[in-house]
C-alpha cells in the first residue's frame, strides 16, 4: 500500500456523536498507521451546521432539548445513553456544564481560518479544544471571546482571525449530508454514525484494497 488514505469526516460541534466518533477515529488511525506498509491517513474536517437558522445569541440549552424531544425524562435518558458511549469512547460529557445551544456559525469559521493558517496536527488540536470546550466545560461555542479564548491557545492570533473575518467574510462550503457524523472513505466507502474502533479499521482496510485493485 503506497496512496495516502484520505478520510471526510463530516461534523457539527455541538453533536455529542461527532466527539465521540472522533476518539474513535483517533484511535482507529493511530492503531492503522501502526502497522508496517499501510499508507499514511489524511483526514479532512468538513463543517455542518445543522442548525443554520438559530439565533445568533443561541437558545437554552435545556429548553432546547425539552422542545426537541418532548420531556425532560426523554432528555435525561438521551443523556445517559451519550454519556455511556462516551465512557466507552475514552471521553467524558459533562451536559450539567452546557448553558447555551449555540449557531456554531462562527466556530466552524474558526475551523476554516485553522483549516487555512495551521499544520494538521494544531488544527487537529484545536478541533479537540472546541469539542471538549464545549461539552466538557460548557463553553458558549457562539461567543466570539469564548472561541477566541480556546483558539489564543492553538495559535489562532486574535487579530489575525478578526482581520480574516472581516475583510475576506468567509465562510466554510455547506456540507449536504443529512446526519452526522458521516466518515467517507476515499470517496468510496461511507459510514454514519459513531462507529466502534473496529468497524472504522474494516472500513479504511476496504477503502485500501479498493484503492490498490484500482490501479491494476
């Protein structure tokens, strides 16, 4: 195997399944690029705002939750079932901390500007940092000083950002896909969900092999 294994991984930053595929991406390609012969793995960030016409300010994070699915028991009970698969990811999520369901327009800005200006491995820090900021500390993911306070430590330059912001007005491509996570593989092989660590390694094993068949 000699081609890189490109990897979309297709996610909103306040859908708890997004954090935990990702640990089990994470895992997935570390114990992948272990093995002597298989090809380096890329993976591409691609931003979905579920939520598009939210406000600005954002919404109550628990009213939020209530309307959308009914009770506060069924709310509770969503909670728990995300919270366990979260453990069984090897990540925590702490819904007690959350106050505000935000438009995470702006934070996948951030993302793009990162996408632009760091290497993979800080903008795959600062994805980290934005997951974990708001489901493990409840940060407002909707608050220009609160992005900024969590991207001020992976090398995003406040005025730097804001500049972009301002003078370019960019905004990342809409993604079309109706749920996510959503992982594609080399454009070929497509998975939905928070997928278990094996599952993934069958998929980029596929993925490969049908690379490899392609250019006999």
């Amino acid at each position: 195997m000699t081609h890189a294994l490109h990897i979309d991984f297709y996610l909103d930053l306040v859908c708890p399944w997004c954090l935990i595929g990702k640990r089990q991406l994470d895992r997935a390609v570390a114990e992948f690029t272990n093995v002597p012969g298989n090809p380096a793995v890329q993976v591409h960030w691609r931003s979905v705002q579920l939520f598009p016409d939210l406000p600005v300010e954002g919404l109550d994070f628990e009213a939020f939750y209530r309307q959308r699915l009914g009770s506060i028991d069924a709310v509770h009970a969503r909670q728990a079932q995300v919270r366990a698969a979260a453990r069984r990811a090897g990540t925590e999520v702490h819904f007690e901390r959350i106050r505000r369901f935000p438009n995470t327009r702006l934070a996948h800005q951030m993302l793009a500007y990162g996408t632009e200006k760091l290497s993979p491995e800080m903008l795959n820090a600062l994805l980290d940092a934005l997951l974990e900021g708001y489901f493990q500390q409840g940060a407002d993911l909707g608050d220009e000083d609160s992005l900024l306070a969590i991207g001020s430590r992976h090398e995003i330059d406040p005025a730097a950002w804001r500049a972009w912001l301002d003078h370019e007005h960019r905004f990342p491509e809409q993604n079309r896909v109706s749920s996510v996570p959503l992982l594609v593989f080399n454009r070929q092989i497509s998975l939905r969900g928070a997928q278990p660590q094996g599952v993934l390694l069958e998929a980029m094993g596929e993925a490969c092999e049908a690379a490899a068949a392609s250019t006999i």
